[in-house]
C-alpha cells in the first residue's frame, strides 16, 4: 500500500518551488490543452502539474496518480487493486489493495495459455488423420471404411492461427485417396475420437451471459437438423441481434454457440462438432467427385477390436505457440476453453473443464503461484466465479522470464496502441511500450502484464478494476493515467 503522509513535506517543497517558478511555468501551467485533458478524464487539478515533473520522481507520481484516482467519480467506489514491480530486484514499487482478490476476466487467460505451454510445449500439435480399413481390389474399390481421427483439435476448419479451412484439410484427403488408388469405398466413413466422452455439457457457474458480443444466452436445443446447414429456431421475442447465443447440440450434447442472429427467428451457428462437420463435408466431396460411398458418417467413440488400419493423410494444426498467440491477441474464449480441456486430457486422461481446472490449479501450485486468493473456474475469464490478487499476478508474470517458452509467451500479449484488443489504448503516451493482456465484463476492467520503460527496463504490472461507474472508454482512460509515469521509472 502507497504511503502518503511523506506527500505533505513534498507539498511544501513543491509550494515554495512553485512561487520561485511561477513567472516562468505560468504559460504552461494554465496550458488551454491541459485545461482540455483534465476535463475529460475529470480529475481533481492541482496545479502541481509543471514543478511535480521537476521535483517529484516517477514513482512519486505514480503514487499521487494513484491517490487522485481514489477521489475519482469513475473508481471512487469501485473495487480496485493495482500493481507495478521491479523483476530485477522482485521489490514493489508502487501499489494499492495489491493484496485484494479481484475478477480477473481474461487476464484469466494468462493461466491457462501459460499452463499449455508449460505443459505441451510450444510446438505441441493436434493431428487429424485419415486411415482406411480392409483391402483394395483391382478395380479401385476400398472393402472397408474410411477412418477419420480426431484428437480435439480447437483451430480445425476455423482458419484461427493459419488452421487449414475444411475445404483445404478435404482437398489433402482427396489427394490421399489418389495416391492409394481409391475410386469407390465399399464401407463407412467412421468418426474416431474418444477425447470427447462426456464432454462440456455443464457450464462453469456464475459464467457471463447478456453483456456483450463476446458473451453469450443458452437458449435450448435443437433435432432432427442437419450439421451442415444447422440453425436454431427460436422466438424473436427477447434476443437483440448483437449478442450471441449458446444451444446444446443434439449430435453431441455439447454446449455450442450461435454466430449471427438475423433478427427472423434464426440463429445461424457454428458447426457443432468439427470432426463430423469435416466427415460429412468429405462424404460430400467424394460423392461430387465420381468416388461412391455405399456407407455413412458414423461415430464410434472407442473400438474394443479396432480393424488393422493404413494412414491415408495426416493434418497438422498450427503448433500450440502460434494457438497461444492468436488466443491471447484475440481474447478468444473458445480457443482458451479448448486448451484447458487439452491439458486435462494430457494429465488427466479425460477431456474436460473440471479435469483441466485441477490441473492448472495444480500446477500453479507447483510454479509456487500465490494462492491466496485465488479461484480459477474457467480457462477464458468468462465465470465472475474466478478471482485472484494484483500482486499474485505479477509475481507469476515475473516467474515466467526464466522460461524457455518467455518469449513465445511475452511476444502473444497485445502491444499498446499496436496490436490485438490493446490496439486502441497507449496510442499516445506508452505505444509500443505496455504488452499486456485485457479483460472485460460488464463492469469489470482489467489489465495485467509487463512495460518497457523509457529507461530500458522491464517492469510488471497489474491493473484490476471491478464495480466501477461509468463507461468502459472512462475506465481506459484512467488506467492509461496511473500507468503513464510508470514509464520513467
């Protein structure tokens, strides 16, 4: 906690100082673009603002930018902590309520993308394979099936991080069939994939629903439609066109969500589960192309006998580092949700929520993560249920500039006034120089990651907001406020 009572002394300097000066820095002083500045982010206007840059070191005015904020409209009542400290010396430099848990919202993903990497390695890869069964005659026709292996992976089709579309993983099986020779398959195209079993019917609780494009409603489920064209038929009554919308699919029973409201009762959706999408997709295509299919798509979670099989063609997904910067430049909850699960599965041998939060729990434990405070319900940030402390997350930040895997996971935080969701923010004072990641709920504004000093330095830092009043745009402003001098530091 910032102590202010030494202020009092610097106030009389700064007093005595600003008589000495005031023929001198009264232009500036009363500046018409500082008049301006100070209206919009609605501040108290000391008129310190000349002989504090002259006096007062940086982190001095970190610490009196810090307590203007307590008496600001916008934070005065809010629930918020921040924090800004030294890696080198592992010493904080300037703090308020760093000890205080808060909803993190996705700054929640620097756990979880950080867990993947620990774990799986930066060039870990997801494989979908294609294999057939049974022999081929003569003629070119497969006596046997066709064997689609999925192993989860969450870019599969989405041209997320340079994933493959579906069109450019069934051009690659086409040309696989060619190579073997495959004009007719006599048999099934069989969907393996047994990471699925049991999987993400049940949501993380407290988890956000109306707030904004991000965020999402459960509004049912749907039958007898078919994936390919699948859409939701709901009432227009209560649903505004910029929001989306979770359902329960019936091929999987999996929570999926709703991309576009067209405001007519229709939901249009992404496709519910990839692997079959892609199986239904390359059925499709080999039909289209004078290859017959007497069989269909079929699942078959696991195979007490499997058939001795051939690799046809295998895809691989972008590796785990190129997922982990698209996750962390993007905010994307669904990718984050899906490296939960991964690590899960890893560790844990099923594919789901609960079993990837026991395992990122645990393993921050290990990485001597400070746990009081902490609770991590979810990989993306999305439950208000997850809370953790200012100064837990710095430290941990701070724990991570030893790892092998630093530099994939510095270089995929969003860079101030540059890149990703802190695009819009430093554009002036601190571009190029604040990586860090976002988060946003309603009400909730966050900001947690590391700094380049004018100086040259590498700082961290973290930035949590909860309860505030007014806008978002207001809170943004404030955040760039106490951060501003930090960079002298």
């Amino acid at each position: 906690m910032v102590n202010y009572r030494k202020y009092i002394s610097s106030a009389a300097v700064l007093a005595s100082g600003f008589f000495l000066a005031q023929s001198t820095v009264s232009t500036v002083l009363y500046s018409q673009a500082y008049d301006n500045q100070r209206s919009t982010l609605n501040l108290p206007s000391p008129i310190t603002s000349v002989a504090e840059k002259t006096i007062l070191s940086a982190k001095e005015l970190v610490d009196i930018n810090v307590n203007t904020m307590m008496a600001d409209p916008v934070l005065k009542n809010a629930n918020w902590g921040f924090v800004v400290y030294d890696p080198k010396t592992k010493k904080v430099i300037s703090s308020y309520n760093e000890n205080t848990p808060l909803v993190p919202a996705s700054t929640t993903k620097l756990l979880t993308t950080e867990t993947a990497l620990n774990l799986l390695g930066e060039n870990y890869r997801w494989m979908t394979q294609l294999e057939y069964s049974g022999t081929i005659d003569e003629s070119g026709v497969l006596n046997g099936n066709l064997y689609l292996i999925g192993s989860g992976d969450p870019s599969l089709g989405t041209n997320k991080a340079g994933a493959w579309s579906y069109r450019d993983i069934v051009s690659d099986f086409m040309s696989g069939l060619s190579r073997e020779g495959i004009k007719k398959v006599n048999g099934d195209i069989i969907i393996q994939t047994a990471l699925f079993k049991g999987n993400i019917t049940i949501l993380p609780e407290n988890v956000v629903w109306l707030e904004n494009n991000n965020y999402y409603l459960p509004v049912g489920t749907t039958r007898e439609i078919n994936p390919a064209n699948e859409k939701l038929i709901v009432k227009k009554s209560g649903f505004a066109s910029d929001k989306k919308y979770f359902y329960v699919s019936p091929y999987v029973n999996q929570m999926v969500y709703a991309e576009k409201y067209d405001g007519d009762g229709v939901l249009t959706t992404k496709l519910p589960d990839a692997p079959a999408y892609l199986a239904n997709t390359f059925r499709t295509t080999l039909v289209k192309s004078g290859i017959g299919v007497t069989g269909k798509v079929t699942p078959r979670m696991t195979d007490a006998a499997p058939e001795s099989r051939k690799l046809v063609a295998a895809y691989k997904s972008p590796t785990l580092g190129d997922i982990v910067f698209y996750t962390n430049q993007h905010s994307d909850n669904s990718l984050a949700e899906a490296l939960l699960k991964t690590v899960g599965y890893q560790k844990m041998g099923d594919q789901t929520s609960e079993s990837g939060r026991i395992v990122v729990t645990n393993h921050l434990k290990n990485e001597s993560f400070d746990m009081i405070g902490l609770n991590y319900m979810d990989g993306s940030g999305l439950s208000r249920g997850n809370n953790v402390t200012p100064i837990s997350q710095v430290k941990f930040l701070t724990s991570l500039m030893d790892e092998k895997y630093y530099k994939t996971y510095f270089t995929s935080l969003p860079v101030g006034g540059q890149s990703g969701t802190l695009k819009r923010m430093f554009i002036g004072t601190g571009n190029g120089q604040v990586f860090a990641k976002t988060g946003t709920l309603n009400k909730v504004k966050t900001l947690a990651g590391y700094l380049k000093t004018n100086s040259g330095k590498t700082l961290v830092f973290s930035l949590m907001v909860n309860n505030y009043s007014g806008s978002v745009d207001m809170v943004k402003k404030r955040m760039e406020k106490i951060l501003e001098p930090a960079l002298d530091l």
